[in-house]
C-alpha cells in the first residue's frame, strides 16, 4: 500500500498541472477537465482518508526522496486526508452548482481563465493542508490569495473591482505579516519544518530565552491568519467580495479559502508552537473575545440586510466566529467543535449561495427579499436547500450546525471560567441566526400574488445539473448531521497525531 502514499503529491500537482493544460483548450473542454479533475482528487483524498483511518497512524513524504534543508516533506494523516477529501468534495459541487449562471457572469472569453483559478485554488487548499513546511504554506498563502482575488473581480462589474481591491489589500496586510512571522522564527529557530520548529521551541522555552521574540513571532502570525480568515475585527471585505462574486467563487470563497487558513493555523498551534506553549502566550483569551464577538456582530449586521447574498455574506462572519471562540476555550473538545465547524460551515454555506441564486433567478433576478416572496414554490429544489441550509445554520436537529453548537456548549461548560459568556453568546447567536434566516425561509414559502419567470437561456441540462448540485449539497449536510461520529473521531485521532 506504499503507493498510496504518493496520493496528496498526486493531488497537488493534478491540480497545478490542470490549471496549464487549461489555458490550451477550448471553454467547453476545460470545463470537463476542472470537473475531471476535481473528481479524481476528491476520490484519491476519500481512499487515502479511508486508509489511515484503518491503520491509524501518519506518515512523511519527501518531495524527490531527499531530506530536509535540501527537499521538501509533505506530512498526511487522517485529519488531512479528511479536510482534504472535504475541500475536494465542497469545491466540485460548488462549480457544478454555478455552471448554469457561469454564461451570464463571466464573458466568454474568460472562461478557461476562471477554471485556470479554480485549478489554482485548490491546489493551494490541498498544500496549506498537506505541508509541513512552513515556507512552502507561505507560496501557496499567496496562491491562494491571487487565486481568490481573480475568481471575485472575473466577473468585470464596478462593485467586484471595488471588492477585489478591498479584499486584496487586506489580504497582502495578513501575507505581509504572515512572512515577517515566518522570518522571525526562522530566525529564532533555524529551522522551517514544523516539526523541527517545534524540537527547538520547546527546547528555547526549557532554557527560558527569546521569550518576548517568540511572543511576538506567534502574534504577527495569529494577526496574519485572522485577517485572512476574517476574524472579527478584519472582516470588512468580507460581504462585498462573497456578496458581488460569481456564484461559485462566492461558495468557494465562503466555504473553502477562510478555512484553509484556519486549518494551517490549527497546524502551527499543535505542530510549530506546540499546544502548551501557544496556551501560555495568552492569545487563545484574544481568540475567544474576537470569536464572540464576532458571533453577535456578524449576526446583527445579518438581520438589517436586505440583499440575500450579503445576509449570507454576513453570516459567515458570525461562523468564522464560533470557530475562533472554539479555541479560546482551550480544551480539547473545543478545538474539535471549531474543527467540526469548518466541515458544517463548509457544507452549509456553500449550498445557502447556490441556492440563493436558484430562488433570485426565478424572482426577476432580484436579491432583495420583498421580490423573493414565494420563490421556494418557484423553485422547489432552491427553496428546499435553502430551508435544509437555514436548519442547519440555526442548530436543528438531524443538521451538522447542530453538532457543533452542541459541542461549543459542553466545550464551554468545560471550561474554567469561560462558561457563563460561552452559553450565552451561543443562545443568543442561535436566536439571532434563527430570527433572519426563519424570516427569510418564511418569506420564500409565502405564497406571491404575482409570477416571475426565469431567462428564457436556461437550459434543461443546466437545470438537471443544478438539482444533482443541490441534492449532493443536502446530503452532505445531513451525512454530517445525523452520522456524526465517525467524522468526530477521524478529528479526535488526528489531533493526537498532531501533538
């Protein structure tokens, strides 16, 4: 079975490889390649998550066979293999579920460009979460931020320009302090391999030296990451970059980019700090105010929308939040529920956009929410997603939102002295994500005195392709909802083998 060990090389550079072939083919053919390809990884990431979970265990891969300074190593085990068989499967349903609008938003001749970025994105996904170089995650950072960047301003109107400039200056703020952290320690340590990061880390804090460089080389990193990822207070590009993108890029980008920051950060926490030391610096009590306070923010400014996709937008916010207050409680089950947040997130987000799309192209294309009264009737399989999307979102039962929200709060009770805030910022948020998304599910079902039609364009294979998308996106939700476990304890074994 060694041969399956080449399997996350194989994914990265698949996915590289097809972004150049790309640019060489007609539209119609890189259409088919990006899902091609896509596929093939989401199937070698689903053998290779099946195989270490039966054996248990992790290993290295040595880019050319040769050992560190002078090669590279790529580190897999089951918690990889997982998000990566996730990213994989979130991003083809995504493009899947947005072909039908890519004709409208993006100009022909542009295209192959968009599936070129697509490429790119996931193939810097796929090494944030299989690197164990720290250098090598900054590459594909910036990757992933250029990528992110062409997918939200390919659709070529005022407001994505705007968005695509807000959203990369703050990106290349969290890059920029992102090296200067990488630098530092690189500095401090001599080393760039997480796992040698972390021998001299500990050994730097056993003899009590660098102290106030090593607090600062974790901060600047910590900023850099939230920044991108959005943490509340850095989420002002936020709602216009998933809020005017195509509607694949604004499910990728929602669902896919901020969590593959999160994820390299859970790896420098365990793998390049080490977990006790990363405590003793103090920045998981920053992370759990950030994160609660996000929750409350990003929820409030989701009611007073009155554009679909920007409520959305702004939701993520508050998502994004219960990720970060999930570290800040700093025990082990709450990083497994902010780890089972990325999954429930991803899964939930993404199927809200596509199918937000669904109910406005059948309400006179409009995203306000007066013009979307009865829209769930007019597009059943759009308002039945939606309706699955919100459940999920507000904590229902049978929903993966509602295993996390359930494992916040026994992480929360756990937690000395963090309980009292955790419980009731939780109940509040759930109130908050209940009052706009039911109102929004009870203004798609209410039944219109008026009918709008769709674009005369619409094809019926386009239409079939959209309903597989949306029944793809349910089940995944429900999958994580109602067979929770084994996910739970694939998240349980990895972070043992993080540590």
């Amino acid at each position: 079975m060694d041969f399956i060990r080449n399997f996350p090389f194989f994914s990265i550079m698949l996915s590289m490889f097809s972004g150049i072939v790309t640019s060489m083919l007609p539209k119609r053919a890189a259409k088919w390649l990006n899902a091609v390809m896509i596929s093939v990884v989401s199937v070698l990431s689903l053998i290779l998550m099946i195989y270490l979970n039966r054996t248990g265990g992790h290993f290295i891969y040595l880019m050319g066979h040769f050992p560190a300074p002078y090669g590279n190593e790529i580190r897999a085990g089951v918690l990889e293999a997982m998000m990566a068989a996730f990213f994989s499967v979130i991003m083809l349903l995504s493009v899947l579920g947005g072909h039908k609008k890519l004709d409208e938003e993006v100009d022909e001749d542009r295209h192959n460009l968009y599936y070129i970025l697509v490429d790119m994105m996931l193939s810097s996904l796929l090494a944030l979460v299989y690197t164990n170089d720290l250098f090598t995650a900054y590459v594909f950072v910036e990757i992933n931020t250029i990528s992110a960047c062409g997918m939200i301003m390919i659709r070529r109107t005022g407001k994505t320009y705007v968005a695509a400039v807000r959203y990369m200056i703050m990106s290349l703020v969290g890059s920029g302090l992102l090296l200067l952290g990488i630098s530092m320690l690189y500095d401090i340590t001599g080393h760039l391999l997480m796992s040698d990061i972390k021998r001299q880390i500990t050994l730097i804090a056993a003899s009590g030296r660098y102290h106030v460089p090593l607090q600062v080389t974790i901060t600047l990193i910590c900023v850099g990451l939230a920044i991108k990822s959005a943490l509340f207070p850095f989420h002002a590009w936020l709602p216009d970059a998933y809020g005017y993108s195509t509607i694949s890029s604004a499910a990728i980008l929602s669902s896919l980019v901020s969590k593959g920051y999160i994820f390299l950060l859970i790896k420098i926490i365990y793998r390049v700090v080490g977990y006790d030391a990363f405590y003793m610096t103090g920045i998981l009590n920053v992370f759990f105010v950030f994160g609660l306070t996000g929750m409350i923010t990003g929820s409030i400014r989701a009611i007073r929308e009155n554009d679909i996709r920007r409520m959305i937008a702004y939701s993520s916010i508050a998502q994004v939040g219960y990720i970060y207050m999930g570290f800040g409680l700093a025990n082990q089950i709450g990083m497994e529920a902010s780890i089972f947040q990325i999954l429930a997130h991803g899964a939930t987000k993404s199927l809200l956009f596509i199918a937000a799309i669904g109910l406005t192209d059948v309400s006179g294309f409009s995203r306000k929410f007066a013009d979307l009264t009865g829209a769930g009737y007019r597009n059943r399989i759009a308002g039945i997603g939606f309706l699955v999307g919100s459940l999920s979102m507000v904590g229902v039962p049978m929903f993966s939102g509602f295993i996390s929200k359930l494992l916040f709060a026994e992480a929360g009770i756990l937690s000395e002295g963090k309980a009292i805030p955790t419980l009731v910022v939780l109940a509040i948020s759930v109130i908050l994500n209940a009052i706009y998304f039911m109102k929004t599910c009870i203004r798609i079902y209410t039944p219109a005195n008026y009918m709008y039609y769709a674009s005369d364009n619409l094809q019926f294979r386009n239409e079939l392709l959209y309903g597989i998308t949306m029944i793809g996106f349910i089940a995944v939700n429900l999958i994580l909802g109602c067979l929770s476990q084994p996910f739970l304890d694939m998240i349980h074994a990895g972070l043992g083998t993080f540590s």
